[in-house]
C-alpha cells in the first residue's frame, strides 16, 4: 500500500537539514546517511550520499531521474555471486557438444 499522498513523502528531518547546510557550504563533501527509506526529494538533486547497505556505504549522486526513489533502491544490499559450477559444467558441455557436431557437419 502506497503512503497517503496528504502525509506527503517521508525524509529523515536530520536528512533535510544536512542538505540545507550543505548548499549553503563550499565544502561539497558526501552526506554520509543509513536512512535509506528515505524518499527523494527535488532538493537533493547534485548532492552526493553515502548509503549504508549494511556492509559498507555505498557513493550516490543525485540525478532528475532518481527524485520520487527511495535512497535504498540505489543501495543494493545483495550481491550476486553467480550460479553453481555445475551449471557452467553444463553449459560449457553444450557449447562444446554444439561446436563438434557443426564441425562434423563439413566433412
């Protein structure tokens, strides 16, 4: 269920009022944040973030396109670290099944 547009979007208040320092500043340092349900908001447009994702933080600038996101789906806090090496075992089978049998093929 979406948050009722009435409430408006939700930002960490101790958010807003780094960015606000921080356009008034010449120092153009990352604000460092965990909140990453945070909505973006148009203020936050070229200010830089560093979002924790539970392991370590993650550098984001902020463009037009992401104002609306959460800060979290810029985060991602799984990495992928590919499949198992028996499904590259059998893809490397097939690939090499494929490339016989068409090499059969100009005899």
């Amino acid at each position: 269920m979406a948050r009722a547009v009435w409430k408006g979007p939700f930002v960490e208040e101790s958010l807003i009022k780094k960015v606000d320092k921080q356009k008034n500043d010449t120092n153009k340092k990352p604000i460092k944040t965990w909140s990453r349900k945070s909505t973006i908001i148009p203020d936050f447009v070229g200010v830089s973030f560093l979002i924790y994702n539970g392991k370590k933080f993650i550098p984001i600038t902020i463009s037009e396109d992401m104002v609306g996101h959460k800060l979290g789906e810029f985060a991602p806090t799984r990495q992928f670290a590919g499949h198992t090496p028996a499904d590259k075992k059998a893809a490397a089978e097939k690939a090499a099944a494929s490339t016989t049998a068409s090499s059969g093929d100009k005899k």
